[in-house]
C-alpha cells in the first residue's frame, strides 16, 4: 500500500503497511509521520491486479506509526473485492 500526501507543492508518496481496512477507513503504519486532519489518497494494488485509489484523511495518530484513515466515501466495489479475495476469515 501507499499514501500520497496531498500539499500544494510537494506532495508525498510514502509506502505503508496495511495494518486493518473496511469500506469506510484503514488503519495503516508508516515510519514517516502523517498529520492529523491532512488529505491523502491511499493507493492499494491486489495480487490478482486490481488497484484502488481512495481519498481519505487521517483520523488518528498513534506514537507508534499506526495512523487512522476514514474514507471520504463508502466504497463497496472495495468491500466486495476484500469479501472475494479472503481467505483466512477470523470472527472474534
């Protein structure tokens, strides 16, 4: 996965670990510090192919570089795709 930091003059791509991810937000870790409130756009590309792009803002920031993003908008054609290409489901 990666983020792309929005900025007026030199947006950022950052690779990042996908920690958690629904169809309304990710929860992600970086080893470089996003800021809370900022705009950025989360790239993710699949093993079979199919990529997304989603803008999101960062919610939540942990000391750790685990970082919260909630998705501008629901985004089912994710959702089905993740529900499709799980395969180790675990219900708690």
């Amino acid at each position: 996965a990666v983020v792309k930091v929005r900025s007026l003059f030199f947006p950022r791509l950052l690779h990042v670990t996908l920690h958690d991810i629904s169809s309304k937000g990710a929860a992600v870790v970086s080893n470089k510090k996003l800021v809370k409130k900022s705009k950025v756009c989360l790239y993710l590309l699949f093993k079979d192919g199919r990529r997304f792009e989603i803008d999101a803002v960062v919610v939540y920031s942990e000391n750790s570089h685990k970082y919260g993003l909630k998705f501008y908008s629901y985004h089912d054609a994710l959702a089905d795709h993740l529900l499709q290409t799980q395969t180790d489901l675990t219900f708690s």
